[in-house]
C-alpha cells in the first residue's frame, strides 16, 4: 500500500493546485480504503470519502476539525503525529485498532506550490496482523478504555457522593428543623437513586464482552419484550402520556431477550429523562419494515443539535449542554444500544433537532 499512498499523494498534489475542484473528491470517493485530506494549520477535514465518514461516524465530517470529530482517546485524535509530519515532511505509519479491527494507519505531507507542507493525506488500510501485532494493539487499545472508563466513573460519582455526605454530616450533627430534614432525606434518596444508576452502568460495561459470535439467542416475540416494559414506564411515570402502538400482531425473530429488553430500556429511559420538565408525551411503535422489525421511541423532550448526533453512539461520550449538565451517567447508553443492534444483525436510526424532540429508531432482522 506504501506504493499505492505515495501515488495518491502525488496525484492530490497536482489536485489540489486547483483549489480543491472536483478531481480531489472523485480522487478520494474512488480510492477504495478509508482516505481523508486534512488541513495543516488547525487539522481541519478538507474533504474525504464515504468510508472514511464511516470510520469517523458523521457523514458531516467535511469542514470539522479532528479534535471535534473524534473523542481524546480515540487513535485517529492524537494531534502529535500530524503535526510530525507538517514540520519534518516525512510521512508516519502506525498499527491501529478500531472496534476491534487492526489496521495500517498512514499520514502523508501534501506539499504546496512554495513546496511546504500545506495540507495531509490521511488513511487506513485494513491488516491481517500478525497474531502478536493485533494482540498488542488489542491490549492498547483495552489499556485506554480502563483509563477512560475509570476517569468517567471516578467523575460522575463523586458528584452525588458529595451531596450525600454533606446532607448526612448535617443530619448526623443534629439542630435541623423537620422541614430541612426532609429536605435532607430527600435530596439523599434523589443522589442514592444516582448512584444506584451509575453502578448498574459500571456493571453493564463489565458485560459487553457478552455481545459477540457466542451471545445466547433463542425464538422470542417483541411484542412480549415491549409491552411488559412500556406498562412499567407508565406506572412509573404518571405524568407522562407514554402510549404503545402494535402495527404487528407479532414480531418473532432470534435474539438475546436480556440484551433486547435493556436496548429498548435505554430508549424509553433516555425519552423519559431528557426533557424540560415532567410533563409530556412518548410514543412507542413496533411495526413491520421489509426484512425487519422497527421499534421507535419518538419524545417531545430537549431534543440533540445535528452536529452532535455524530457522538451519540460513542462509549463514554456525553454531549452537555446547560439543560442536561446535572444528569448523570457514563455515556454508555446509545452506545449499548448501537452494540446490540449490531450484535442482532441490525442497527440504530436517530431523527432529532433541538427543541422538536427526538426519535430512535431500532431495526432487527426478522426470525
């Protein structure tokens, strides 16, 4: 590929002398590996192909810096070996891992007509490591999802600790009137409640390594996985119009009933919270499309801005803004969801705008 990268680059030099007319982009979208051209001064994204928006997970990516792309830990962030080569011209490689596959991740100088360095061509070829390869990238790759689950744990706990053990030290010093201490209780109950979330978060992380070629399955009916669960949501949340709607009579397909019940759990969770305040609506819908099964949570809550709808779906992402800053959590939710879909042969929709709500489509082959 050394050769084939050297070749690209020389051709997108001569390219790009037109100020990127259209033989950059036919360039890029007929190279058949992930490519993109990155500006040199702020590691902006000029242009790019559709697999490379693939790997970045926004089709948008065109005109954003990586630093807003990616999240810190992600491979492709490190500023470093981009601006290695703008200053030194000389081209870096390295062995990556993406979800799970190794690749050949490449970045080469794009001289300009003052023959600097102007802009990077970027890209990723996928490798058959050798066994020792990949299980050291592997290892790296698990390395830094510790470090960055424990520093988003460590985070988010010690919020509602904080509130727990000053109210407790106030109550357990005594003086408070019945009025503050009920405001006391109650703000503990509220913060325990939190916790109680978060550790139930930290074990589901602990189990992701279940969603693989050896998950459990069997024969089961959506329909007998969504109705139990949209019928605790409404006694739980009396304030809340939460209606259910069976197109289907039945929705049989194979599948793991414990992993299918906490995807739909999480869309039901995240219509319920993210929202202005405890009044509203939610509309659930399983329904028949083509080959599959579609269940969609549409909600009239807060709603997510399109150019952070790219990041719903990364683990441990979490896009506050001042109406969602004191909610908790891992940034672990959608992305669950996104890994049983694919677990299950399916995928994930999101149809959102800020202020007009948002809905999740979840799509599952049929049996």
């Amino acid at each position: 590929m050394d050769r084939r990268s050297e070749a690209l680059a020389q051709l997108l030099e001569t390219a790009l002398s037109e100020r990127f007319a259209t033989p950059v982009i036919e360039l890029l979208q007929a190279t058949p590996i992930p490519v993109a051209v990155v500006q040199v001064t702020d590691l902006r994204v000029l242009a790019l192909n559709e697999l490379m928006a693939g790997v970045f997970h926004r089709p948008d990516a065109a005109g954003l810096t990586i630093s807003a792309l990616l999240p810190p830990a992600h491979p492709l962030s490190d500023p470093r070996p981009y601006r290695s080569v703008s200053l030194k011209g000389r081209s870096h490689s390295a062995t990556i891992v993406i979800d799970g596959q190794t690749w050949e991740w490449f970045i080469r100088p794009l001289k300009g007509e003052g023959r600097s360095v102007e802009h990077l061509l970027t890209g990723m070829v996928a490798q058959p490591a050798a066994p020792l390869d990949v299980d050291v990238a592997r290892l790296r790759e698990t390395s830094t999802t510790k470090t960055e689950f424990l520093n988003v744990a460590a985070h988010e706990l010690r919020t509602p600790l904080s509130v727990i053990l000053g109210y407790g030290s106030l109550l357990a010093q005594g003086g408070l009137n019945l009025e503050h201490q009920k405001l006391a209780g109650a703000r503990i109950y509220e913060k325990a409640r939190q916790l109680s979330r978060l550790i139930m978060d930290m074990s589901l992380v602990g189990r992701l390594d279940e969603l693989g070629p050896a998950m459990a399955k069997e024969n089961l009916d959506l329909v007998d996985v969504i109705e139990p669960m949209v019928s605790e949501q409404q006694r739980r949340f009396a304030d809340l119009a939460i209606d259910l709607r069976l197109d289907v009579l039945a929705a049989p397909l194979t599948g793991n009933s414990y992993w299918l019940h906490l995807a739909v759990r999480e869309l039901l969770d995240n219509a319920i919270r993210f929202r202005p305040g405890p009044t509203g609506r939610i509309d659930v819908v399983l329904a028949g499309s083509g080959a599959s099964w579609t269940i969609s949570v549409l909600d009239d809550g807060l709603g997510i801005d399109p150019q952070h709808q790219g990041r719903l779906f990364k683990r441990f992402a979490r896009i506050e803004t001042e109406a969602t800053g004191h909610l908790v959590g891992l940034g672990i939710g959608l992305y669950i969801v996104q890994e049983v879909a694919k677990a299950h042969g399916g995928r994930v929709l999101v149809d959102s705008r800020p202020g007009a709500g948002s809905e999740f489509t979840l799509e599952l082959p049929r049996r």
